[in-house]
C-alpha cells in the first residue's frame, strides 16, 4: 500500500492554478512520466468523465483509465483507477492563499500489486519524489504564463 501526498503554494489565482491542474489535456506537460491522456466520455471534466493516460515508471510503461469520482471546481479531483495496472486513487485539492497565490496538494493512494516485491519499498519514496517535481514543473509553467 502507498499513501502519498505533496503540497505546494503556486504564486498563481487560485481559479488559474485548479483550472489548469483539473484539465487532463494539460497532464502531459506537466506529468514527466505521462505521455498522453484520451477523453473516452465528451469534456468537459464532471463527475463519470473517463480519460485514458500512458505513462512510464520504474521502467515500466503504464495504460491505464482513470474515473472521475469526485469534483468540485476550485476545490477537489478525485480519480480512481476504472482500468489499468493497479488500483490507484489521485486526489488534488485547492485553497486561496491570498488573492495571486494558491495551496495545490496531490495525493496518491493504492496497491501498486502489479510491481515486484523488490520494488515495492521504494514505491512511495519514488512517487513522492515524482509528484514533487511534476508540482514543482506546474508552478513553472503557471508562474511563467503569468509574465508572457
């Protein structure tokens, strides 16, 4: 079992920052390790909507579907797995921290069963290092729009 979770304050509105974070177009420029990410049900994101990513980790390339299970606007994602290697459920939240400055944190949760047991240990250490740097890679991309 993992259990994952980053935080991050991105000097960005709180509506630009959950906008562009809750778009799964946008994952691919901000996820190192997702490649792509296909809406299987019409956008835009409501609760349902199914988007299909491929990705790579530990070597490893990944397909797998993620299910829509919670959202409010501004404020929490939930998805969990619907299909794809192992049960996983990736939470983002939101908060205003000012007027030009948002709290984003991302959580990860599930039983990465389709790794070996070598690698198990690792997998947390391994994602939060991950997720650290995707956060890190969105507040670039936001705070650089900001000045173009």
């Amino acid at each position: 079992m993992v259990d994952v979770f980053t935080e991050i304050i991105i000097n960005r509105p709180l509506t630009i920052v959950a906008d562009y974070a809750a778009n799964p177009d946008h994952a691919p420029e901000w996820y190192a390790n997702i490649h792509s990410a296909v809406w299987q049900t019409p956008k835009p994101l409501a609760l349902g909507s199914k988007i299909a990513f491929k990705a790579s980790f530990l070597g490893r390339e990944l397909a797998y579907v993620y299910q829509i299970d919670q959202y409010i606007a501004g404020e929490q994602l939930v998805m969990r797995t619907a299909d794809g290697p192992f049960p996983m459920e990736t939470t983002y939240t939101w908060e205003g921290k000012g007027e030009h400055a948002a709290r984003m944190t991302l959580r990860n949760r599930g039983n990465p069963s389709g790794f070996s047991g070598f690698v198990s240990p690792f997998m947390s250490w391994m994602m939060k290092k991950a997720n650290r740097k995707d956060l890190e890679q969105l507040k670039s991309i936001l705070e650089k729009k900001r000045l173009e």
